[in-house]
C-alpha cells in the first residue's frame, strides 16, 4: 500500500490531496485547499504580486507540515495558468523550493487539459459518444471533447474568470453593458471550440469542480435535498441556465446569501456563469450537465500511478 500526495496551484485555489494506493485502487485519505488567490491584481499583467505571492508561501508552508506528518511516499506538484504567465513566475518557484523545500511543476495548458480529462474520466462513467468536458480556472479555461477512450480535442483558453473579472466586470452587479462587452469577446477567442464542437457534436457538457461545484450546492439547496455523495451528479438544463442567470443580476451581498453559494468563489462566479452560459447558448446541441467533482489533481493522481500494481 502506498501513500501519495498532490499538490495543485491553481490560479484562484491551492489544492492538496494525500490517498492511499491498494492495488490499481485510490482511496482518498485527506483533501485541503486554500484560497490564495495567486493571479488577484496581476494576471493581466503576467505578474504576481507581493500579497499573491505571501498568500501561497504561507499555504504551501501549511501544505508542508501536513504531508511530512503523513509521509507520502511520492509527492507531486503543479502550478497552471498563473504561473505559466507571469513574469517572476520562476521566481516564485525558486522561494518555494528554498524556503518550503517543495518542487513545483509548471504544467502546460495541453498537459493540464489530459490531466483533467483523468480525473473526470474516474468520476464519470463515459460512453462512446463524445462528451465536452469544460473546467474554469482562474487563469485558463479547458475545453476536452473525449469519450471513455480517447480526447478527440482539447485546448486551454486564457479566458479563465479572474482575468475575465478584473478585464470586464467593473460593477456590482455585473451590467449589461459589460455582459455584452464578454459574449463578444467570448464569441472571438472560442472560434475553434465552436468549430469542433459542430464536428463532433456533443450532447453533454461535463463541467469540472470549481464553479459547477457550487451550481450543484445551490441546485440541490432549492430542490430541498441533500447532494448526493457522488462523484459525479446531473443537473437539468434549465435549472442551471436559471440559476447562472439569477447570479449575474445579483451584486456581491445578494450572491453570498443564495443557499450553496461558496464564499471563495463569490466574486468569480459572475464571469463564470457568463462562461458556462455562453456555451450553452452558442450550442444548441448541448442539452445536459453533469457535474464532475474530479479535476486536475485526481486527474494528475491516475495519470502518473494509475496503471501500477
């Protein structure tokens, strides 16, 4: 039995997942994630700023005590789109390894796209038709039109919500000026996804962690239920649009008092939901969304000890 541990500096979130391996078989065993905030004040300017910078010090110094109490075996760490942009990125990576002793991977938006097709992969049964698997970020976006067998295409847009916030939404709430502002510039930069997504024509939109987590708790919070403790639940089209379009007209007091809404992801929600509701109404052909709570850091777990005994 062996003890493996991941960690994964996303633009808006640090992740740290610890699981046991017993045979080709994960089970979780601790999961922490801090709200760092890496790219606030910076993204757009490809740096990270002196607060971004002590907030993540100051979690990877938690991270640490934690995995060297567990004694994993094998660590592995990644950092994404804010990192991959920023100018003192290398920097930042330096003083990690110095100060906390921790190696950090800068992955490329295609490897974080395989890496997230993995974890989704493990929490959903996928079947032979195409499905678009899509995961916000703060930095970048990944869209992965995949079936259980292979990705047929993927790409990571550097359209993720906290560069979308501080490019367009200046007001609280968001106006409908400023929404217009974003389809526009969302019709621009996701040229290529609506050309594939023609071509491949899927009907499901898996979405990935993150914001479609917090979609989920609010959905489950109005139906009255509890959220099933599934790795992967569904929820009906029109409830999602429905409650995307309901947060967009809502400022930042009124979103923190919807039932299910997660405090750390109230101020990216808005441009999050303008993403996920630009897909759906570019694309007819998409009618479904399932919810993975698998992402990149289960998806790195499978990747790399998957396939051993």
């Amino acid at each position: 039995m062996k003890k493996l541990a991941i960690v994964d500096m996303g633009t808006n979130t640090f992740h740290l997942l610890i699981a046991y391996k017993r045979g080709k078989k994960f089970i979780p065993l601790l999961k922490e994630r801090r709200a760092v905030k890496l790219g606030e004040n910076g993204i757009n300017k490809a740096w990270i700023n002196e607060d971004a910078e002590k907030r993540a010090l100051d979690a990877l110094s938690e991270f640490s005590k934690i995995i060297h109490n567990q004694e994993p075996e094998e660590l592995i760490a990644t950092a994404t789109s804010a990192m991959r942009s920023a100018k003192n990125g290398q920097d930042l990576l330096s003083k990690i390894k110095d100060k906390i002793g921790i190696h950090v991977n800068i992955i490329s938006g295609d490897q974080e796209a395989v890496y997230i097709y993995e974890g989704v992969k493990k929490a959903v049964v996928l079947g032979k038709q195409p499905v678009l698997i899509m995961d916000i970020g703060g930095g970048s976006v990944e869209f992965i039109i995949a079936n259980k067998h292979e990705i047929f295409w993927k790409i990571s847009y550097d359209i993720g919500a906290q560069r979308l916030l501080e490019e367009f939404q200046k007001n609280e709430p968001i106006t409908p000026q400023e929404r217009k502002a974003l389809y526009h510039y969302l019709d621009t930069e996701t040229q290529e996804l609506q050309e594939q997504i023609k071509k491949y024509k899927p009907k499901v939109l898996i979405g990935s962690s993150g914001t479609f987590d917090t979609i989920a708790d609010i959905y489950f919070q109005q139906i009255g239920k509890h959220r099933p403790s599934k790795t992967r639940v569904k929820i009906p089209l029109e409830n999602t649009l429905s409650i995307c379009e309901d947060i967009c007209t809502k400022n930042k007091a009124d979103r923190l008092n919807i039932p299910g809404m997660s405090e750390m992801r109230v101020d990216m929600i808005v441009v999050a939901c303008c993403l996920i509701l630009h897909v759906f109404n570019a694309n007819d052909e998409l009618d479904k969304l399932h919810v993975s709570s698998y992402a990149l850091k289960e998806g790195v777990l499978h990747y790399h000890w998957g396939d051993d005994d």
